[in-house]
C-alpha cells in the first residue's frame, strides 16, 4: 500500500494544499496552494517536484 502523498513532504499540510490537478496522459501535475508545482506518473507511486526554483507557481497549461 502506498500513501497518495508519497515522495511529498508528510501530509496533512497546515499551510497549503493542492489548488488544481492536472492529467496528461498517464502524467498528474499538481498545482500547490504554496506555488510548488508536482508530478507523478499515474504507473508510479511517488511524486517528485518539478520546476523548484519557479516560485508561486499558480497555473500550468499543457499542449498534448
């Protein structure tokens, strides 16, 4: 069993939560309340950060 977090910082989160999911494919993105912006495969079960020096990330728009 994995946890839906897993790879993210420990869950629950005081301070921020995820605002938008974004699905491309088998890819998820996750847009954060803090502007982090995340990525998982949908055939994997860990998420890593993506684009960590951007700051206050806020929206993604993705062309398939």
């Amino acid at each position: 069993m994995h946890l839906a977090s897993d790879g993210m910082m420990s869950a629950p989160w005081s301070r921020h939560m995820v605002e938008r999911f974004v699905q491309i494919d088998i890819d998820l993105f996750a847009v954060l309340s803090n502007g982090e912006l995340w990525h998982k495969r949908l055939d994997e079960s860990s998420w890593h950060q993506v684009l960590s020096e951007i700051h206050q990330i806020k929206a993604i728009a993705a062309v398939k």
